[in-house]
C-alpha cells in the first residue's frame, strides 16, 4: 500500500488515488480528489475546465446502468457549488457543435463560466440518459412480464436522478433565456427524442417544464410544441401540454 504521510497535497492525492486497483472505488476517489483540488485553489480557470473534462471521460468506464447512473449523480452533486468555474482571465468565445447524444464537438473558452458549466451538466445529463434507458434491458429478451414489470419499477424509482441534471441546469448563475433556447432546450430535445422510449420522453418533458423558469417557456415555446409530434405514440401528450398551459396561465395571471 501507499505510505499516506508521504502525500504532500491534494494534487498528489488526485494523481495517488488513480492507482487504485478496483474501477468503481477509483473513480469514487478520483472525483472526491478533484472537487477536492478546486476546492482548495489549486485548479482554476483553464485547468477547472480540463479536470471536469477529464472527470466526464472517466466515468465513462462504467457502463452498468444503476452503477453508472449513481456514479454519475455523485459527480453532478459534488460538483454542485464549483459551477460556473472560476475564470482566470476573460477569454474568447468557441462555438460548440450540438450532438444527439448530448456530448459537444469542443468545451472551450467561454467569456462566461455558465458555458462551460451547462456543458459540463448536459454531458452528464445525455449519458445518464442513456444509462437510465437501458435498465429496461437488463432482465434480457427471455425475461417474463414480471421480470420486465419490476424493472421498469427500478426505472421510475432512479428516474429523480436523471432529473436533477436538469435542476441543476435551470440553478446555474448567469443562464439566460438565449442560452436556454439556443443551446439547451435543443439539447434536451435531442436527447429525448433519440431515447425512442415511452417513459422517458414523457418523464423529461414534465420536467423541463416544471424546473425551469415561466419566461424561458414563453420565448421558447415554438420550439418546445415543434418536438411534441415527434415524440413516441404512446406518451401522453394532452399531460404534456395540459402542465404546459398549466404554467403559462400562472405566469399571465397579474399579482
């Protein structure tokens, strides 16, 4: 084992907990060290950005759905109060090439921490996505109705944890409604869409529409209504709409 009083600081502690032989402990560890670097001022501004990246592609490794979606959860929770990251110094814009399954062509330089942050959170959020899908599939083809009924009881029972990425997008500082209509209602849209599941397409909407604010709905609306023909036959679509018209006439009622 690693001598422990020979750790001189928390970088060396990133780096030491990496040789940990078990994947699932390490990248416990590896992320409890990172926040654990920022936390104490020794990464900020460009190297904050690198770390989540690197914290982003390393939780990849873990492909088992319920293991997977937890991991990724912690990471979103931990990481909670450090985003938007610190910036070292103002720096130019990148532009960012959307993709179905959440992830961005280029994470760079933003003149805004808040770019980078909901970057950071919709990456999680697309593969977390993916994870929480593929629950359905592991009681197997031959699986009895009971089995795949109980599985489908585990999906809405971690569905809160796919959620909270979007809880966490509509908190971040800074966010406005242009960034909301431009890049993440799309991004959201995406995702569930490609999903091509009942009960996720209708999980995510209701909470799109539930966590994020009555004006980011109103200027968005067009292309909120452009995705609902898309969605899959069996979603309830009259919900749907019903919680959407539900918070557009609270927000036209005067005080």
């Amino acid at each position: 084992g690693y001598d422990a009083s020979r750790i001189t600081s928390v970088s060396e502690l990133y780096r030491i907990v990496q040789y940990c032989p078990k994947v699932l402990p390490r990248l416990y560890l590896q992320i409890a060290a990172g926040v654990a670097m920022i936390k104490n001022g020794f990464c900020e501004g460009d190297e904050q950005r690198d770390l989540w990246d690197e914290l982003l592609d390393a939780v990849k490794c873990v492909q088992q759905p319920v293991r997977g979606l937890f991991l990724r959860s912690y990471l979103l929770q931990v990481t909670r109060e450090y985003l938007p990251p610190k910036l070292s110094a103002p720096l130019p814009p990148v532009s960012t090439e959307v993709t179905v399954s959440g992830a961005v062509s280029s994470i760079g330089a933003s003149n805004s921490g808040v770019e980078d942050s909901y970057q950071f959170v919709l990456r999680n959020f697309g593969e977390m996505t993916r994870l929480w899908v593929r629950i359905q599939h592991m009681a197997g083809p031959q699986s009895t109705r009971e089995q795949k009924k109980r599985k489908e009881k585990e999906r809405n029972h971690v569905r809160i944890l796919v959620g909270t990425n979007l809880v966490r997008l509509s908190q971040l500082d800074g966010l406005t409604v242009e960034d909301y209509g431009s890049v993440i209602l799309p991004r959201i849209i995406a995702v569930m869409l490609s999903c091509r599941d009942t009960l996720a397409q209708a999980y995510l909407m209701d909470c799109t529409i539930q966590v994020f604010p009555d004006e980011f709905h109103v200027e968005t609306l067009e292309t909120f209504l452009e995705a609902i023909p898309r969605m899959r036959e069996k979603v309830n679509v009259r919900t749907i709409l019903s919680a959407m018209m539900d918070r557009l006439a609270i927000y036209g009622t005067p005080p």
